[in-house]
C-alpha cells in the first residue's frame, strides 16, 4: 500500500497527464457534439504540453535567466536551473494548437450553417434525407 | 555544392504564397503565373540537388548557421533528394491541372486557396528534407492544418469530412509528439542523427519501446494505413478537385517516407523490437489485410473519386509492407513505389479533374460516351490503370515486381498473394469504368455537357494528361538503370 502511494504521489504530475490525455481521448472519440470532441482534442494537447513541462522541471530549480558574469566564470549549477527547452517547444506546440482550433472551429461554423445542427448523428441524418 | 540551394526550393513556394495572397486581392490575374513560376522554379531547383547529392553523397545544411545538434538541420540524402523531386514536381504538374478547375469551382477565391496550396507543398517539402525530430512535428501539423483549409473548401459534405480529418490528424500528430516527448526524455536531444547515437545504449528500455510505437502509430494515421483510413475517402472525395489532386498523391507517400525516416534514420535495423519477428510478420499481415480491405471497399464504390480514393488505401498497404519486410527487395519495392504510386494516383486524379470540368460530375455511371468525347483524358486513364494493374512496361509493374521478390524472400506467402489479388481487382474496377465510357451515349445522353464548344477539357488541363502517361511509361522503360542509379542509394543499409 505504502509503494503503491508512493508511486502515485512521487509522479503525481505524471499521473495527471496520463488522465488527462485518456479524457480528452475519450471525448475525441466517444462524444458525438462536434464541439466536444474539440475540447476534447483541447485536453487531448494540453496534456501532452504537460508532459513536457515536467520533463523540464527540477526540485528547487530557479529560473533559467543566468547572470552573465557568473555564465562566463562557469559558475552556473545546470542542476540549479529548470531545463528551458521544453518550455520553448511547447510555445510552438500551444502555437499549433491554438491554429488547429481556430482552423476546427472555422470548420464547425460551416457545418452548422450548411446543417444547421453541430450534432453528429443529426447532420448524418440530414445528409440521408437530401 | 552552391550551399543554400535545398532552402531556396523551400523559399521559392513560401514567398510565392504571400505574394499571391497580396497581389491576388487586387487582381486575380497575378494568381496563375506566381504560383507556376516558384513551381517551376522550386521544380529545377530540386533536380540540381538531387544530382548533386548522388554526385557528391549526402549533405547537411545548417539553417541560420546554428550548428546541429542546436540548431536545425536539413537532411539531404539520395532518400530525401529523391523525395524532393518527387514532391516538387507533382506539384507543379498538379497545378496545370489545379488552375482552371479552381478558377471554375470557387471564383473569386483563388488567391486565398493557391495561397494554402503553396504553403502546403512548401510544408511538405520541409517535411522531406528536415532532420530535427521537433521540426518534423512543426511541419506536419502546418501540412496538416493547410489540407485542412483546403478539404473543407469544397462543397457539400467537404466542411463534415474536413472535420473528421482534423479529429484523426491531431490525434496522429499528438502521438508523434509524445513519441518525440519520450526520446527527448532519454536522450536530451532532438536532432535525428544525435537521437539516433545516443538511442543503442538505451534500446532496452521499455521506454524506447513505446516511443517507436506512438510515432509509428502517429505516421500511421496520417498515411491512412487500412483500420486508422477512416477519415481519408471522404475527406479526398469531397474536397475542391484542385486540392485532392494535390494532396492525394503526395501526402499519403510523404507520410510513408516519414515512416521510413523513424525506422531507419533515428531507430536502426540492430534494434530488437524493429526486427523482431513476431512484430514484423505482425505488421506484414496488417498491411496484408489493409491491400485486401480496402481493395473489397473499393468494389463497392459508384463514385470513381471514391474508388480512387480506396484503391489509395490500398496501395498504401503496399508500401507499408513492403518496408516491413525489411529486406533489400522489399525496400527498393516500397520506395519505387512511393515514386510510382505518386505519378500513379496523380494521373487518377488529374482525369477526374478534367472530367469534373467538362461533365461535372464524378459518378461512374456518368461516365457514358466518354472515350467519344475525352479521347486523350481516357488515353491517360486506360495507361494510369494498366499500371496500377501492374501491365509491364509500365512503372507499377516493376515497383510491384520488387515488392513480390521481396515478399519472397522474406516468406511472406500472404503479402505475395495479398498484392496479386489487388492486381487483379484493380483490373476489374478499372474494367467497369472502360465498360461505361466506352458505351456509345447517343440512345441516352446521360452525361451533361456544359459546354459544347470546349473541345475536350481546360486547355491548361491537356498538358499534364499528355505528361503523365508518358512518365509512366518512361519510368517503367527505363527501371533497370533507375534503380540501380538512384533507388538503391536512397535504400537505407540493412
């Protein structure tokens, strides 16, 4: 039992992305509101930005901004600062992200205008009737 | 080599889009001739640095002069060389054919769609050439995003399918990211060629093991490899005829080279789970069952766009199989094929368009009469399917004779047998289409002429249908020296 606790709480954040990431899957998958399954794409992403958030952060880790007199001495600890790069990558993965949504949602604003429905099932009810 | 020539092929499309978007706004006229003189333009350019590359071997350019494995790095070998041309010059074939029948779909919009398409070639011949695992993502989802846009412009069902699509292709997209996640986790690096040093040490971590698995699952949904193709014949189907004559036959095979790519370039053939051979004969028999599926699926359709579209998801199952061999032959068959596919469904594609704008309709009952009226359209078609039947001498009979040897020598019966009975049903639909349109249609004209006067298509249309035949036939001419030339250099060392 103790272990087992330790294990969820030590990787906590991890744990999280895991949940999150399996619930925006569901929704992807399983709703039938087409805006659903975008939140659910939403989550979907936005658990994976965690991952790499996490990938990047240190216990007790300071900001990566480094005084340029101690960079040039050598004296900057990398183990002191939290890894920067992942949070750079996932600057462009928001960028994408927020795209595919607004290209998503452009989308979803024509199928309702041409069906007049955003639910899956009614629209391909509606396209059997013409 | 001149140093900065595989960034000018990207450049050329890239500041094209922008231009013609701009100037497009004030007329319409400013549309055509952009968007064919970068083609062009970017097309010679990619032929020079294919010769250079299987003059000189491989070559990597340093974007911005930041030294790999920092900055990023563009991959040039015969593989990725090869893939530019192929890239560049579909594109710029397709687009004699994209021109009119965009002009006649959706006017007064041009400028808005040739900007998209030119940011999509430019996307995918980022795609090709990159050799960062994180810019490889970038530009994925900025092909992704650009097909998106441009399924969704046509009418009808387009919008519905083009949601679909973007539902499946954020999910492969987010798997390939994860799978990147997982490596940069291991190794700290990001570059393919640094992943790849630093990956033996690691291979027998359970991690490595799922990182290969999200991104070839990744790469799978977004070439439409048979369970994961759902979202493709619709999204093909419906989407404006200047955008699927683009994107059909370039997107599905730059996907399978991105395949390639994982397999060989950042995992290698000495990694366990790669060559296992439970894993390979496991993805031998789903490739299998993809050729067979989709080949059924594709009996079925009424809709020759459709059909196309299936026998697409075919061929695909070709092509993944063919890799998963893992052998020479098998190798060489897979990426003749991608070649061979492209021009292939390119040729497909382009007749729909042109019969699309005389008749306007894509129904193969439509289809009466029309080697009266289309002679030269029907020329391409009758080559396009005895190739993709595999009729020597056409190309698809030597891509698909490797692939067979391939399959031979791995074992492989039911992928040998799989690729036969696909043959034989590709002859059989293509047979129904020559049945209908070879019909006399004067007892019942069923097909809707729009204009009389036009003699058989867009004249701008007419070169590409006289082109492609031709290629083919010259591909499949001159095999022998082709791959001995070019394929088996492109072939990653087993």
């Amino acid at each position: 039992m103790d272990a087992w606790l330790f294990e969820i709480i030590g990787k906590f954040n991890y744990w999280i992305y895991v949940v999150l990431m399996m619930t925006g899957f569901y929704a992807m998958i399983r709703k039938n509101n087409l805006i659903k399954k975008l939140l659910g794409m939403n989550i979907f992403q936005t658990a994976i930005i965690l991952l790499y958030i996490s990938m990047g952060s240190k216990v007790g880790g300071k900001i990566p901004i480094l005084d340029k007199e101690q960079a040039l001495a050598g004296a900057v600890q990398v183990a002191d600062v939290v890894n920067p790069l992942p949070h750079v990558l996932m600057l462009t993965a928001i960028v994408v992200s927020v795209s595919v949504t607004g290209v998503a949602l452009a989308v979803a604003l024509r199928i309702y205008k041409e069906y007049g429905s955003i639910d899956e099932d009614q629209i391909l009810e509606r396209i059997g009737k013409s | 080599m001149n140093h900065n020539l595989p960034v000018l092929v990207l450049a050329f499309p890239l500041l094209a889009a922008f231009a013609v978007n701009l100037l497009g706004k004030i007329s319409k006229k400013h549309v055509a001739p952009w968007t064919l003189a970068s083609l062009i333009l970017s097309a010679g350019t990619s032929l020079w640095v294919l010769k250079d590359v299987l003059q000189n071997g491989k070559f990597s350019y340093t974007v911005g002069g930041w030294m790999a494995p920092y900055g990023i790095e563009l991959v040039l070998d015969p593989l990725s060389a090869l893939m530019l041309v192929m890239v560049s010059w579909v594109a710029l074939i397709a687009t004699f054919s994209a021109l009119p029948s965009i002009k006649k779909e959706m006017p007064g919009r041009e400028h808005l769609f040739f900007s998209l398409y030119l940011i999509l070639i430019c996307g995918m011949m980022g795609l090709v050439i990159t050799g960062d695992a994180f810019n490889l993502y970038v530009l994925l989802e900025i092909t992704s995003i650009t097909t998106y846009g441009l399924i969704a412009m046509g009418k009808g069902r387009a919008p519905l399918s083009s949601f679909n699509y973007i539902i499946m292709g954020t999910i492969g997209a987010c798997f390939y990211l994860l799978g990147v996640g997982y490596l940069y986790l291991l190794t700290g690096t990001l570059n393919m060629a640094d992943i790849a040093s630093r990956l033996p040490a690691l291979y027998e971590s359970p991690t490595v093991a799922t990182a290969f698995c999200f991104l070839i699952v990744g790469v799978w949904i977004k070439m439409a490899f048979f369970p994961l193709h759902g979202w493709l014949p619709n999204a093909y189907t419906y989407a404006p005829k200047g955008a699927s004559v683009l994107v059909a036959p370039l997107m599905t095979k730059v996907s399978v080279f991105l395949m390639i790519r994982i397999m060989f370039s950042i995992y290698s053939p000495e990694y366990d789970f790669l060559m296992h051979l439970g894993i390979k004969n496991l993805v031998v028999w789903a490739a299998t069952i993809a050729i067979v599926g989709a080949s059924l699926i594709a009996l079925t359709q009424k809709d020759f766009l459709k059909m196309l579209s299936y026998i697409v998801v075919a061929e695909v199952g070709y092509m993944v199989g063919g890799v998963w061999l893992a052998n020479q032959e098998g190798l060489t068959g897979a990426i003749f094929h991608i070649l061979n596919d492209s021009l292939m469904t390119l040729c497909f594609f382009l007749v729909a368009s042109a019969i699309a704008y005389r008749t306007g309709s894509s129904r193969i009952a439509d289809f009466r009469g029309l080697f009266q009226k289309m002679p030269l359209t029907m020329l391409a078609l009758s080559v396009g399917a005895l190739s993709v039947v595999g009729v020597p001498p056409t190309c698809g009979f030597f891509s698909k004779w490797y692939l067979l040897l391939g399959g031979v020598e791995a074992g492989q019966w039911e992928f040998v047998a799989a690729l036969i009975f696909s043959s034989i049903v590709n002859a059989v639909l293509f047979y129904r289409v020559f049945e209908v349109a070879f019909s006399h249609s004067e007892e019942e004209p069923s097909l809707k002429f729009e204009n009389s006067r036009i003699l058989e298509t867009s004249p701008m249309m007419i070169p590409p249908l006289v082109v492609i035949p031709v290629v083919l036939l010259v591909i499949g001419l001159s095999a022998g020296p082709l791959v001995r030339e070019v394929i088996r250099l492109a072939v990653p060392a087993l």
